[in-house]
C-alpha cells in the first residue's frame, strides 16, 4: 500500500511538512496547498515558497491548482514547470462555501458538461504532464458520480483521488464506501482512497473491503496523530519525545518565517485545535492555548501538557 499526505490549506505547508518528514516515516507523495490562479497573475511569494524544491528536499511533492479556467490551470501547469514540476493535481474536492460558490473545487461538479470541456483542453494541451485529479463524489447526491465517473475515464489521468462524500457533507457524515466500491469496479484509472483514515484499524478495513486498492491518502488523520504512519507502516506508537521535537521545529521555523507572536500563534493553534486530543486530560490546556496571546505563555502551557500528560494512543 502506498500512504499519500493530503493538503490541509493553510496548515500543511511547507514548514509542517519538513518537520513531518524529519520525525515519522515518509509519505511516498505529499501534496501542497491549492495554488487558485487569478487571471494574468503569476504565483505569489507564499505560493512560491511552498513549492521551491529547497524548501521540500527530500519528499516527492505534487502541487495543486484550484480553478474552473482551462487558461488559467495551463498557464499556472507551465510556470510550475519552471520548478521541475511535471506532475501535477486538480482539486475537485475543496468543499469550502468561499471556494464552491465561486464555482471551483467541489463546485464544479454541479457542472459536468463545462467540466468535461475543461479537462479536454488541459489534457490537449499539456500531454507531457502527468495530471491528477482530486474529487468529491457530487455536490448533493453520491449518484452524481456515475456521470462525473463516464467522464474522468474519457482522459487520461495519472490518478484519480476520491474523497468519499459529496460537497453538502463537508467532513460530516461517514464516507460513501458503497460509491467508492462502484469507483472500483467502474473506474479505468488507478484510485486513492480519501475520507476518515485515522488509525491502523481504518486502515485494515479498507484492505478488507478493497484488495484491489493500492493508495491511501491521509488527512486529518495526520493532525489528531501525527504518528499514525508510524503505526500504520511500522505497528509503533509515536513517542512523546519525537511528538515534542516535531512540535518544537515546527514553532521554531515559524518563528522564523513569520512575523509576531500573533501570527505564529494562529498556526500553531490550528494544529492543536486538531492534536490536543492525543492527550489523556487535554481540555485544560487546550483553553490555554486558545487564550495564550504571547510565545512565552503559550510554551509554558505546551512543556506542562508534555510533562504532566500522556498519549492516548
């Protein structure tokens, strides 16, 4: 089985995902954070700084690109080629209302007829890229994908990436394992498997359901347990030392990347918002963190959860 490293937008940059590669076992892809092109504009610094090749050494990154603009996405596909990037994934699967409404991601599978127009041009037009793509099944209902699917296997994708649920569910409700089983049987392309890989035991019921499946991309998964490829890959549990070292690069690279203590703390707080509960009695220091306005409270509240509880897992 291959194990993918989802983009988390916003969390998952590049800083997150060096500290990841330094301390767990390697993903065997990781993809970064949408690029959403806007017309003429090239990439910006942020956008830039994520996929340089220095700040990636190491790991084989897939950039992505959010757009409903055939123009846009091949424009933006040949200036990453710049950074030796031939590879390349299309986010079908944002199911963001800011991103949706605006038509993209998730959004444009409520129109598959200008969809398909959309990655007939692509496709013609860059047919030395190996071109991914990241779907949801629908927007409302999981029968949407029988059209969507007539449609993906008409082009010659690397791979097909299906989080299994529909737009409306956001990350509620259990994935659709029945749609994705119709995926399986119907699909013509190599499929990843997306949606609530949290644990070994998630793991282990996907190969029960799917022996034919060879990928698996993770997401939140990674944030509750940065650990979970470890035990995936490895039957071990992540140690709370290499739990504190990952945390600690982390904030100090940020430390160094951004400015005030404001700012470096809105990130580091999204990730705990996620891995506070891989603690034994973690609300307490959970309302700290939320509340610490400095680095120096907020580290004090951090090196007591790490001294005085343990991991769940």
């Amino acid at each position: 089985m291959e194990y993918y490293f989802a983009p988390m937008e916003g969390i998952t940059g590049y800083v997150f995902r060096n500290a990841y590669h330094r301390y767990f076992p390697d993903f065997d892809k990781y993809f970064a954070a949408f690029i959403s092109p806007n017309g003429a504009r090239r990439m910006n610094a942020k956008e830039i700084n994520d996929i340089l090749p220095e700040h990636n050494e190491g790991m084989h990154l897939v950039p992505q690109i959010l757009t409903n603009s055939a123009e846009a996405f091949i424009k933006t596909a040949k200036e990453l080629e710049e950074y030796g990037y031939k590879e390349i994934n299309l986010n079908l699967g944002c199911p963001s209302p800011t991103v949706t409404t605006k038509k993209k991601g998730a959004g444009f599978l409520a129109f598959p007829e200008e969809l398909d127009r959309f990655l007939e041009e692509i496709y013609e037009a860059l047919p030395d890229r190996r071109i991914s793509v990241k779907t949801r099944l629908g927007v409302e209902q999981p029968e949407e994908f029988y059209k969507l699917l007539e449609i993906y296997n008409k082009y010659p994708m690397e791979e097909l990436i299906i989080h299994a649920r529909v737009q409306t569910d956001m990350y509620r409700n259990r994935p659709n394992l029945k749609m994705f089983g119709e995926a399986m049987s119907k699909s013509r392309h190599r499929l990843c498997y997306n949606g609530d890989v949290c644990s070994l035991e998630d793991v282990e019921r996907l190969k029960e359901l799917f022996p034919e499946l060879k990928t698996v991309m993770i997401g939140r998964g990674i944030l509750k347990n940065p650990g979970i490829l470890k035990e995936i890959k490895n039957q071990a549990k992540a140690e709370k030392a290499e739990l504190k070292a990952f945390h600690d690069q982390i904030l100090n690279e940020y430390r160094q990347v951004l400015f005030g203590d404001k700012t470096v703390l809105f990130k580091m707080k999204e990730i705990w918002n996620h891995m506070h509960t891989l603690f034994t009695n973690p609300d307490k220091y959970w309302k700290k963190i939320k509340k610490a306005q400095k680095i120096s409270e907020y580290e004090a509240v951090v090196s007591s959860l790490f001294r005085e509880q343990e991991i769940l897992l």
